[in-house]
C-alpha cells in the first residue's frame, strides 16, 4: 500500500517576484519523483505567501506529487532534501515548500 504522500511546490517566479518559465523545473521535478517512485502526479494552483520584506507575492505553482511506501520515504527523503534545496537555489528562491504527509517544510 502507497500511504505516504509526497508533493513539491514549484514556484513561476526567479528572485522571489520575477515571472519565469517554469517548464524545466517541472519537467525535472516529474522525471525526479518519477524515478524514485515510479510516477507523478502534477496541478498548477495559486500561490500567495509573505516575503522577508513583508510583501505579499502572489503567483502561479506546479504542485507535484507522488505516492509512496514508508521504507520508500525512509530511503529518498534526504535526495528530497538535496533536490529542493538545489531547486531553490536554481531558481533563487529564499525556499522551496515540500509536503510530507500533510506537513510542510521550507527547505532553503
């Protein structure tokens, strides 16, 4: 049974507001989890957060997701890890959103 959920968030911004095509990222994000679990499932949503300087920035994300075994995550969460925090810094993020089983982390 696949009951661990695992998603990353992919922001459409460079330097924290500057649109961007995304369109690498996602790919590479898909063909990641694709690999370490053997699919993926990706939407596009609306994005609103707070940034360092009290700004609203709002924009449009790729969530991607995939399905996986508990002895799955345990092997892959640290390449997770690695994965966004090389993705934030790809993209010039101060971080990446990861969800874990409904719990999230900002990874920079």
């Amino acid at each position: 049974m696949l009951k661990n959920k695992v998603s990353i968030y992919i922001p459409s911004t460079i330097n924290v507001n500057q649109k961007t095509d995304n369109k690498k990222q996602v790919n590479d994000t898909c063909v990641f989890l694709s690999g370490l679990y053997g699919g993926c499932t990706s939407f596009n949503a609306a994005g609103c957060w707070v940034d360092k300087t009290g700004e609203l920035v709002k924009e449009n994300i790729t969530i991607i997701y995939a399905y996986c075994t508990s002895l799955q995550l345990l092997k892959s969460k640290k390449s997770i890890i690695n994965y966004c925090r090389e993705l934030c810094r790809e993209m010039s993020q101060e971080a990446i959103s990861l969800e874990i089983n409904n719990k999230l982390y900002f990874i920079d």
